[in-house]
C-alpha cells in the first residue's frame, strides 16, 4: 500500500495515526510513503514504513526517477491525501490497482483526474479525522489515535540538557508558522512571556533557521523585560518533538509545532484568527487556544465563520491583530488553573 502525503509538518503528523491503525488491522502489509524532505528527516526511523523521498524542488525529473525507483512494483492501493496539484502530478507516476483520493468538497487542482475512489464526504470535521477516513474505503474505521512519534533517546537527552529539570514550568514560544499571515507581532509575544515570567514561569524560544525566525525571535528577546532562553535555530527536526515534550505549555500559530506538540502530549496555548482551530488546531485540547476566526470572517468576508465554506483560510494582512494580548494572557491563566 501506498501512502502519498508530502508535507507539511503538521500534517503529516496527522498521517501517523492512520499507519497505526492501519498496520494494527494488517501487520503483514507493506506500507510504502511518498513524503517530502524535510518531512522524512521529521519521521525518518518510523517502524513498519518503507519511505521515498520526493524533493519538490525536483520538479518532473524527480517524478520521473521515482518511478524509475518503482519499476516492476504496483501497489494494492494508493491513498492520495494531498490535493495540490504538484502531489495530483506525482501520483500519476504512482503504479497502483485502486486510487483513493479526497470527497469532492475538498477536492480542487484536478485531483478527481487522478483518483477513482474517494473517501466520505463529512463537512466539519478535523483534519486529522479527514485523513483518517482514508481507511474506510478498505473496510476499516480509524477508532482510536495514536502518535509514536518516533524520538531517538539522544534527542530526549538533548532536551533534557536545556535547562535543569528544578520544577519550574516552561512556557514554549514558537512565534513563527510557513504562512506568514498567521503570524503574531513579537511585543505581543513580548507581554506574554514577561506575564509568564512574572507568574515564576520559564521561557524558551525555539524555532528554525529562517532569516524570519531569526529576527522574530531578535525583536521578542529586545522588547521582552524578563530574560529567556534562545534556542531558536539551535535544535534538529528530531530534537524538536522532544524539546516541545518538555514544555508545560506551547504558545504558536497555527504551525507545525503546534500539532508536534500535540502529539508529544503537551497543550497547546494556539493563537487562531486565519484559521478555524475546530479544524486545524491542536487535535487533542483546544481549551487554551485563542479564537477569533468568527471574528475575522465577520471583518474580512463579511459573514459568520459558519456560513463559511470548512476550511476557509482567512490570510488577510493583519488579522492576527485581532488576537490581543489579553486573549493569550487569559489562555495562559486558563491553563495555569487547570494546572493548580
């Protein structure tokens, strides 16, 4: 069986639960994943998954070699859960007897060319679920979630080598997300961690190597009064997952780490106005998330969000502003509380 997911961070996290389950119904299936880059360095060493790597940055030379990779193989199934047209090209190089693609409401860049069976069509529903329901036209029902992410030991001790393990909480900052809209303002994250500090509480920044990383996490580090720990372009996409467990709590936008986080076991403080937390916030506990996706659907498109097509992004410049200062410090308190 063949499993075609390439990116992003966050979602193909939200693939893992479907191995599980499908290698729980069929140990003795091979399960092969087409998967991006950087997305393979996140999951590299799964059990159980054979992975091909596809470099986007390839283009139709890479769709070509893979299949040179494949030649004489031809899978049972093919489960095509990404709908950009990049992926719908790439699956048609994917030799397989049943093509299993996305229901039509989700559908768009010519991805019912490539598919012959789709999965139900249910409005309102995470995106976890969604790629979850990929087992059901094989006759399974996806019951139960389950990460395993699998962390080598040597990234939990990398973590654990970051700051004492002396009872002190730590807030987690990663302030920056790949949709730049999504993004919050670095002396709103400033306010934020100098209440956290205030409260007696740790805080760490983490995040990649990205020149806008960098300077997000420069401009919260000078407007911040407290001092914090910097980490930011310090770990590897395998010490991240073990880095984001160590947190007591995570503030970020809708972003790859959020749903890392999630999975690790650790809430998430997800800060939404761009997108509708119901369906891509952290899967396990929304309780403190800040949400003013209504509240932007109303000023930018001029309706309630639920009158919005599901999964409409709402990346205007400047939505994030209406997530103030307030909302995070009342999500953080709401988790101090629930903490004791």
């Amino acid at each position: 069986m063949c499993l075609l997911r390439l990116s992003a961070l966050g979602d193909v996290t939200h693939v893992l639960p479907l191995v599980h389950t499908l290698r729980s119904a069929w140990p003795e299936v091979a399960l092969t994943w087409v998967i991006g880059t950087g997305e393979h360095r996140l999951l590299q060493g799964l059990p159980g998954v054979e992975f091909l790597v596809y470099d986007k940055k390839s283009g139709l030379a890479g769709m070509r070699a893979l299949r040179r990779e494949l030649h004489g193989r031809r899978f049972d199934a093919l489960l095509q859960m990404q709908v950009a047209a990049r992926a719908n090209l790439l699956s048609a190089f994917l030799p397989a007897r049943r093509r299993i693609g996305y229901d039509r409401s989700r559908s768009k860049d010519l991805h019912g060319l490539f598919v012959r069976e789709r999965i139900p069509d249910r409005p309102g529903i995470h995106v976890l679920d969604a790629i979850g329901s990929f087992c059901e036209p094989l006759g399974l029902r996806q019951r139960t979630v389950r990460w395993d992410l699998p962390v080598p030991g040597e990234a939990h001790d990398w973590a654990r080598a970051q700051w004492p393990e002396d009872g002190t909480p730590a807030l987690v900052i990663s302030p920056c997300s790949s949709h730049v809209r999504r993004n919050w303002y670095p002396d709103r994250y400033a306010a934020v961690a100098d209440h956290a500090a205030s409260r007696g509480w740790r805080v760490v920044l983490c995040g990649g190597r990205s020149r806008l990383e960098r300077e997000t996490a420069d401009a919260i580090l000078a407007a911040m009064r407290a001092p914090a720990l910097d980490l930011v372009g310090k770990d590897t996409l395998k010490q991240l997952p073990a880095l984001l467990a160590r947190a007591d709590l995570v503030m970020t936008p809708d972003s790859g780490p959020m749903h890392i986080a999630n999975a690790m076991g650790t809430k998430v403080l997800g800060l939404h106005a761009a997108s509708n937390p119901a369906r891509s916030g952290p899967y396990s506990d929304r309780r403190y998330c800040v949400d003013r996706y209504d509240d932007a659907a109303r000023k930018y498109l001029g309706k309630p969000a639920a009158e919005l097509k599901w999964g409409t992004k709402i990346e205007f410049d400047g939505v994030m502003e209406l997530v103030t200062v307030d909302d995070a410090i009342a999500a953080f308190e709401r988790y101090v509380a629930d903490r004791g």
